[in-house]
C-alpha cells in the first residue's frame, strides 16, 4: 500500500507540477501585463487545472498561488475584499473537479464561474469598501457600477477556457497521431529513413 501512494505521489509530481508552474506562469503574467479590467486567464485556468490535474491540492493551489504572486508585485487592498476574491478564484478549480470526463458540463462551469466571482466579488466590495451606502440602493448601485465588469470576466473566462482546453486536446490530438504512427511503424517493421 505504501509502495502505491508513493508512485501515485511520484506521479502526480511528475505530471501536476510542471503544467500547475506553467498555469501560474501564465496567470502571473496576464495579471501583470497590460490588459483590460477582468480579463485574465485566472478563473479559466483554475477550472482547466480543476480538470486536468490529478491532485485537488495541485488545481487549487493554481490560482491561489497566481494571485498571491501577482498581488506581491501589484499590491493588496482591504484583506476581507481580498479574500473572497482569492476564495471565488479558488471555486472553479473545484466545480473543475466535477467536470472531469464530462466535456458537456464545461461550458457552464465557466459560466457558474464568471457570475460567482462577479456576485461575490462585487457583494464584499460594497459590505466591505464604504464606497457604497450599506443599504439595498447602495448593494444595487454597487452591482450596476460593475456590470461592465462582468461582460470582460465573461468574455475572458471563457476565451480563456477556450484557448487552454483546444490547446490541450491538440496537444493530445498530436501525441496521439505520433502514438499511432510509432505503433504503425513498430508493425511494419520500421520506417525507411
């Protein structure tokens, strides 16, 4: 049993932190370098790692880890605002888990994921930053200020989601075209250089 969890920790280390490096990479970057308002591959990386990596631990840490980084170099703001953005990033890693193998849900868990972090989000912003009367006008007049807000953070999620999960079912699309020509060749005997 021992000798089991020990591959499967091999394995996952293997495999979950070189493309868990790459997406905080990512997300580091976009978060740094010029961009519209929202649109970041933060939430879209989080659900594709929520799918695609093998550990729980690995797919949250993803964006939790890119926002920590990039809220170093950027800077922080009031730590309870902060925290349910951290917390509405880190949910769509693991509605992500719910999508594993079930292309058809996909699409709205991006979804679910833009409107939570855009309810959430905007909610603390106007609980916690006094710009805003803390009655009903004041919550509505919060969540109308951030309705531009919310058509990037739609647009970004899912373009993101987009341009992550084509390119890696190209990449498999590619791995498995060399699969099957190297298996081709192995019965043929080998190919004539």
């Amino acid at each position: 049993m021992a000798l089991s969890s020990l591959r499967r920790a091999a394995t996952v280390v293997a495999t979950d932190v070189p493309l868990a490096a790459c997406l905080v990479g990512l997300d580091v970057a976009a978060r740094l370098l010029p961009h519209a308002p929202n649109l970041t591959p933060v939430a879209a990386s989080a659900v594709f790692a929520g799918v695609v990596l093998r550990s729980k631990i690995s797919a949250l840490a993803v964006p939790l880890s890119a926002m920590l980084l990039g809220d170093l170099v950027l800077g922080g703001y009031d730590w309870r605002v902060m925290s349910v953005v951290y917390a509405s990033l880190a949910l769509p890693a693991l509605l992500g888990r719910l999508g594993r193998g079930r292309r058809l849900v996909l699409a709205p868990i991006v979804l679910s994921s833009s409107l939570i972090f855009f309810v959430t989000t905007n909610f603390a912003v106007w609980a916690f930053s006094g710009m805003y009367p803390g009655d009903l006008a004041g919550l509505v007049r919060c969540y109308v200020a951030a309705l531009p807000f919310l058509q990037n953070t739609v647009l970004g999620d899912v373009a993101w989601s987009a341009a992550l999960f084509g390119a890696w079912w190209l990449a498999g699309c590619v791995g498995d075209r060399c699969v099957v020509a190297r298996m081709s060749e192995a019965k043929s005997g080998g190919a004539a250089a």
